[in-house]
C-alpha cells in the first residue's frame, strides 16, 4: 500500500498544470488515491477497533500508551476543545509514515554539512580516468 500510494503520489497528473481539467480526472490519478486512501482508512480503523477491544487490560496493568490517552480524551469536554478519531488516525498516519530509520551500533552516522546524510562506505570509490579518445589520437 505504501508503494502504491508513493508512486500515486509522484505520477505526472495533467489536472496539476492544467485546474480545468481536474474535475474530469483524465488520466484516473484522482480515482487512484482515493481508493489507497480508504484502505489506509481501513487498515487505520481496524487498528483503532482492536486497540479499544484491548484498552482495558492495558488499563489495568497500568500500561496506557498514547493512543489509549487520546481515546480517553475525546470523552472530555471540560475545557472545550474536544479530539475526533480523525484527529487520532491523522496523528497515526503522520507518525507511521515518518519513523527514523535505524543505524547498527558498528555504523557512525556522518552528519557533516553537505547535501543529505552521508554514510561511509566499507570500500570506498576510486575513480579511474579513461580516456574517451584512443591514445594515438594524442601523439604529436
């Protein structure tokens, strides 16, 4: 599902340049990201129901997490402001799709000041020079 939404995501979609035509869709990118979009929505809420089903016995082992903390939030009204299950699979969503990829201990993390992270390779790159032009082209 991820690739899928990626790669929707990045497609070249003639409505982007051209607003007229999005109502109609022409290429189907629209269609596309709709329905990866319910079945994230999907995969989302079953999550949300099994954790409910759960919350109970976490609550008694005093073992709450977050997404049990929210869920008791949406009952209270006290001060006004108010969660929705919206608002906790938005917040799902977000944290799912940017976690920190994890280095091994061995690995040092280069965090020079150059364009993206750079990583040391375990057998660094030489470059060798080839002429292009055959060598008798250069004798005099």
């Amino acid at each position: 599902m991820i690739v899928s939404l990626l790669t929707g995501a990045g497609l070249f979609n003639i409505s982007d340049f051209v607003p007229a035509l999005a109502r109609l869709d022409l290429q189907g990118v629209q269609a596309k990201l709709r329905r990866i979009h319910l079945q994230f929505d999907a995969l989302i809420t079953k999550l949300l129901e099994e954790h409910a089903a759960t919350a109970e016995v976490r609550s008694r082992e005093g073992r709450q997490d977050f997404v049990d903390k929210l869920r008791a939030s949406m009952d209270d009204d006290e001060e006004g402001e108010t969660i929705t299950e919206v608002n906790i699979k938005g917040l799902i969503f977000c944290s799912g799709s940017s976690q920190v990829a994890y280095l091994p201990d061995a690995v040092k993390l280069d965090m020079a000041e150059t364009f993206g992270l750079a990583l040391p390779k375990a057998v660094p790159l030489r470059a060798v020079v080839t002429p292009r032009i055959a060598p008798e082209a250069y004798a005099t």
